[in-house]
C-alpha cells in the first residue's frame, strides 16, 4: 500500500496544526459558527443530533492493521467503542468531544491517516474496487490511479470552494463494485483501440434528491493527461455549477442542463488550453507508483478448495463470504458487518483489534473496506480459510450473507443524523427480524437493499434492488420502496413501487415482493432481471392488494 | 480612515480608491466596477490615472480579456465564505492571460483561506482589521504542495515525484 513520505507526514501534520488553530479560534469566540463551520467541513467534522461526528478518510478503502488498531483506539478513547464504515469506504465516529478533535486528527496522523475532504464542498475521498488487485479479470489495479488522484486533490487550491461536494470512484475491472456510475466522476481503466490503456470518464452521476445516471464524457483518455482532464472537468463546473440554490449545485444539474454535448464540448475546449500547461503523469511517475501496490509475497500453492465437507454453517460462509482470487490457492475473504444484532456497518474497538490481528496472521497485514459497509481480508490462503472462519464465527463476523437480503447498506439515519427524516438501523433490525432462515435467503440469491433515513440518499436507495427511503409524514417515520435500482456496470434507478408504509410494514412489504419474485422468476433469474422483465405492476398490485397489518 | 490591506506579505496603506468611495484625487489610481467599465471605456480611460476592475464571482474573464491591458489591477470580489469562483478567475489570469499586475481578493477574505488564494495568484488582500496582523501565519500553513501553482513567493516546495508540470 502506499507510505507516506516526508511530504505527506508533513502535510498531515501541519493540517493538524491548522485544525488546532481555528478549533481554539471558535471556542474563544474569534470565529463564528458559520465561519467555522466552512472550516471544520472540510476536516469531516459534522455537527450532529448528539454531539459532532468525525469521518474519517480511508483512501479507496486500503487500511494497515496498524491503522485499524489506531481506528478501535480512537473508538475506544474518544468515542463510545464502536464506529461505523460507510458507502464511500470511510469510517464515521459519532460521539467525539469537538475539543478532542485536534487530538484524534493527531493520533491519525501518527498513522498516516487524517480526515481531509471528507466533508464540505470539495473534492472528496476517492473510492474504488474493493476488489482491487485481486480480482482475477481486472485490467489493471485502480489503486495507482486513486493514489495519485488523491494527492492531486488533497489541498487542491483551486477547487476547496466547489458549488457542492464532489466525489470520484475509479475501477479497473469490468464489474463496477465501486457505484461509479453514480458519481460526480467515474473514472474507469479501459483499453483503447490501439491497445493501449488509458481511461474512461463520465461525469454527473449522483443521488440525493435527483439521483442520475452518469455519462460518457470521453471514451478513451490517454492515461498521462488523467490529472489535466480532470482539473478541466472541476474548472468548468467550478465556474458554471448553480451556487443559488444547494439542491441544484451539484454537477449532475449542470450536466443535465446543459446537456451531455455541450457539457463535454466546454470540458473538451477548456482542456485545450490548460493540457500542456498543467499536471502531466509521466511514466516514472506511474511505475513509481505501482511500486507501491505490487502483489504481496504469495506462496506457490495449489488452487484446492478447502474441504467442503466440513460443517453446513461453514460451507455457506465459504460460498457466501469469499470471492475468487486471482492467484492460485488464495480466497478474498468478507468480514461481514451485517450481524442482525448490529446496525448495518458498525464494528466495535474490540472486532476492529481483531480483525487487525487476523489480517497480519491471514492476509499481509491489510485490510479493506466495501462500499457494501463490510471489511475485507483479500489475500487469505484457502487452507487457512477453516480457521480463520472459526474465528470471524466466534467474534459475530462470520454472518454468512454477503450478497444476501439482510447484507443491508444503511445510514447512520435519525438515530444519528441530524439530516434523517426517519431510522434506517431500526428498520434493518425489522427485516433482519423478519428474514432469519438462511434456506429461504439463499434460495433467493444475490439481492441487495439499500437504506437511507432521507432524500440525501447516503445508503443508495436509489440503486437497491430494494430500495427504501425514510420520509416524514406529518412527525411520522414512513417508508417509500423503490425496486430494480442497480449499483454496478448496468447501473440503474429504482421505481416506486406505490405509497409509502410504516415502519412496521416494510418487513411485510418486503415479503410480498420477493412472493412475486419467488413465484414469477425463471431459471437463474436474479431478483432484479425478474424486475426488469415484469416490470414495477405484478410487484405493486401484490403489495397493495390486501391491507398490511401495521 | 485610509484602507490597510496586506500586499505582497506586506500590510500597506491602499492607494487605490473605488468609485463607489467618492471623487479621488485627479490622478490617483481607481477601481472600477466591470459593469461601470463596460458602460463607458472612454470615460474611465480619459482620466488618465491608473486603473483597477473590480469582477464579481459571475463575470467570465474572457468577457475582461480584450482589455486586460488596461489595468494594473484586478479585483475578484468572494461573496461568502463558501464562493470559490474566484480561485478559477485568478488562475486562468494568472495563467491563461498572463495579468502581471496585482490581483486582489475582496469581500469576504479572511486568513485561512489566504493560502489556497496566494497559490492560486492572488497577491494581494482586503481582510477586515482583527484579521490583518496576523493574517502573514497563513502563508506558511502549510511548507509543500501536490499541484504546481503559480503562487507569488510562497515557500512552498512542490512535489515533483507525482505530477511533473509539463
């Protein structure tokens, strides 16, 4: 993985310095609170229902075992032990004293790590494949690309004071597990025609309250004038993004307004004028790099799948919870965070440790973290896969449901989040209630339900096979539900399917949907190719047919 | 009371006047709002003293462009602390249209934005009074940089080893 330099510690530390700085100026009263919030935004300091909330940046998701004990440790000293991994693969405390700040962005940067851009209007946290480097049919490793993006973006004087938060996911592989397509920026490794790789770009994706679709802004970008395309793609909308009004400021409203056509004819014109003046990533620079993120020390061994006639509950976790491998012998290995006891994406100090220990006993001492709100040991020998099991299973992270209806992705919601019109964590905990025989959630395969206790749609409702969506109906908690929303390369949005619910109706809710699928599918047919194929009605008129007992 | 403001690390006196401040000596040097400036060149041009633009966040500096010549000063007025515009407007002056004289942040300035606006050529400031003795800390918030800049004496050293400016 990448290690800072002198430059970077430096960086870190001096931000540090610069946090501590205004934190005293606002509590002596030198800076107002809306001129310190513009300042403590763009440190990922939120002030929340019940005291602020720190986000934490986890560059494209890649942690040390030595950062995730400084992570548990942060939990432990400042928080109340436990916080929670997010869709853009960044962790979120939400219980730190806003005097400790300035101490826990000290003890990150002991680690390499701060909390820069990962709120407010600037380019933020760079997401990417969690599968990274692993996957067997990835073009190339997206991590190289994210990293030098990253230090591009970091401290970006030009765009620190963007119209509205901006965010860009890179993949390398023909699977999109990153929701690219619901980015500000999608940057994709792609090859062109003369052979070559170099990128895709699309622009104007994004949720919230007008979730869209990204574009194709350039089909094929050679990859040295990455850096360049991209400072056109935030100059123009830097200049021509809508500053009147926060719900029409993001990117995707200019993209739409514009038009895809004369959106990339003004990027394509002003990248003209600055290619050859402005950053160019020579090869020296790449290789250089990619030294960074070379394989680790695999061992020659036999691609042997672990004795599959050991017991049922591990055989399911291992069918479940590992992901092919590009080198023989090894699985990716999900610790699932999505215990039906535990809100969605939330691991205590103690499992952090753990899972810490097991990635330098497992897996070269790394660990990653999903946009799917899980953790990842991606390089663990399929022999050790048994054990290593027994262990996840003994400390509730072995939930064996990657993939599976109750893998939720959910918002922190009205529990935290001073945004929410509604709970999310209650709401997981109902379906998980719901839906506790694995025969029935395997027999319905790979379906997924995104949650967001509001329209700023930090769980994606938008593209949840399922979607659900908390709403405030007159002081009440109610539930709109979308289906046939995608996250990946076919990427797509969910309809509604009909007036929202309470919030003790949407397990029921759910049930009647998944009847029809059960009933209506073919053979193979995943829950949502059956919603593309019949459409929102059959699903619909099953839901509203008879009264839902509230 | 004469404006005090910080140029070129320096906390000077402003010689400069806008119009909206009242007649100024024949001959010392004005600002001019873009609108005024468009509305009647000649008027401004027959004083015969230097002159200085005042752009808002919104005018495109391409519009300023045919007549860039015609100012030793450039002013981009931030609205709020969240305006950003003008960090593009000083760059592409700085850069594309290769203004050499002084570009000025008005509005709301304040120092800890004054870092990001000196490397993005900004070279001098208008920050209210509280702001202005301490204002020169900004500069060194930070001692290096990822992106090549054109920021006017800033000690900063850039990092070569990612991005090479071409």
């Amino acid at each position: 993985m990448y290690r800072y330099d002198l430059t970077d510690r430096t960086l870190v530390q001096e931000r540090v310095a610069q946090f501590r700085d205004q934190t005293r100026r606002f509590l002596a009263g030198d800076l107002s609170e809306d001129e310190f919030r513009h300042l403590r935004l763009r440190n990922g300091l939120y002030i929340q229902r019940h005291a602020p909330m720190l986000r934490v940046a986890i560059p494209y998701g890649l942690l040390s075992s030595t950062q995730l004990r400084t992570l548990a440790g942060i939990a432990r000293r400042y928080d109340r032990g436990y916080g929670h991994f997010t869709t853009r693969q960044n962790i979120q405390y939400n219980w730190p004293k806003l005097e400790t700040v300035p101490d826990i962005l000290a003890d990150l940067a002991e680690v390499e790590m701060h909390a820069i851009q990962t709120s407010g209007n600037c380019i933020r946290n760079i997401t990417s494949d969690h599968l990274a480097g692993v996957t067997p049919n990835e073009l190339e490793d997206p991590r190289p690309w994210c990293e030098i993006i990253r230090q591009w973006s970091s401290f970006h004087p030009e765009f620190t004071y963007l119209p509205r938060k901006f965010k860009i996911a890179v993949t390398g592989a023909p699977q999109d597990r990153a929701a690219s397509l619901v980015h500000d920026v999608g940057v994709h490794i792609v090859r062109g025609s003369n052979g070559d790789l170099g990128f895709e770009i699309l622009a104007g994706g994004g949720l919230g309250r007008t979730p869209i679709i990204g574009q194709v802004v350039r089909e094929f970008l050679p990859r040295e004038h990455l850096l360049t395309y991209l400072e056109a793609i935030l100059r123009v909308y830097n200049l021509e993004g809508r500053r009147d009004n926060l719900t029409k400021a993001r990117i995707k409203i200019l993209v739409r307004s514009l038009g895809i056509e004369e959106f990339t004819r003004r990027v394509e014109a002003e990248w003209e004028l600055l290619r050859d003046f402005g950053p160019r990533v020579d090869d020296a620079q790449i290789a250089r790099m990619r030294g960074f993120f070379n394989p680790p020390a695999y061992l020659k061994l036999p691609n042997c799948e672990p004795d599959l006639g050991k017991e049922t509950a591990f055989r399911a976790w291992y069918r479940y919870n590992t992901a092919a491998h590009k080198v023989p012998g090894y699985r990716a290995v999900f610790v699932s965070l999505k215990k039906p006891d535990m809100p969605p994406g939330d691991a205590t100090d103690g499992q952090m440790e753990l899972i810490a220990d097991l990635a330098d006993r497992y897996s070269f001492g790394e660990v990653r973290v999903t946009h799917t709100q899980n953790l990842l040991l991606a390089d663990v020998e399929q022999r050790k896969a048994y054990e290593l099991w027994q262990t996840l299973a003994g400390a509730g992270l072995a939930t064996p449901n990657i993939g599976t209806l109750t893998d939720m992705i959910c918002c922190p919601g009205l529990d935290f989040c001073s945004l929410a019109n509604a709970g999310s964590i209650d709401v997981a905990k109902l379906i998980n209630e719901r839906f506790d025989d694995y025969d029935y959630i395997y027999d319905l395969g790979e379906i997924d339900v995104k949650m967001s206790g509001c329209m700023n749609a930090c769980g994606h409702h938008h593209v949840g096979n399922i979607g659900i969506l908390g709403v405030d109906k007159g002081g009440e908690e109610w539930y709109q539900i979308t289906i046939g929303g995608a996250a990946g390369a076919d990427a797509s949005l969910g309809s509604v399917i009909g007036p929202s619910v309470a919030k003790t109706q949407v397990p029921e809710t759910i049930a009647r949907l998944l009847d029809v699928y059960v009933e209506e599918r073919q053979p193979e047919e995943r829950f949502l190719d059956t919603v593309r194929r019949l459409g929102v009605k059959p699903f619909k008129e099953r839901v509203y047919a008879a009264p839902i007992a509230a | 009371m004469p404006r005090r403001l910080l140029r070129d690390r320096q906390i000077v006196i402003d010689e400069w006047r806008y119009v909206a401040e009242g007649a100024a000596d024949a001959g010392a040097p004005l600002i001019v709002s873009f609108d005024q400036w468009q509305m009647e060149p000649d008027t401004w041009i027959a004083r015969g003293c230097p002159l200085g633009v005042v752009l808002s966040a919104a005018h495109k500096i391409e519009q300023l462009a045919p007549d860039l010549a015609r100012f030793a000063l450039i002013a981009a007025e931030f609205s709020g602390p969240g305006e950003g515009r003008g960090y593009s407007q000083a760059r592409l002056l700085r850069e594309r249209w290769n203004f050499k004289g002084e570009l000025r942040a008005t509005g709301y300035v304040r120092r800890d934005q004054l870092f990001f606006m000196a490397r993005c050529g900004f070279n001098s400031f208008e920050l209210p009074e509280a702001d202005l003795e301490d204002a020169h800390k900004a500069f060194s918030t930070f001692s290096a940089a990822y992106q090549p800049s054109n920021d006017l004496g800033l000690a900063v050293k850039l990092r070569r080893d990612i991005t090479a400016s071409a």
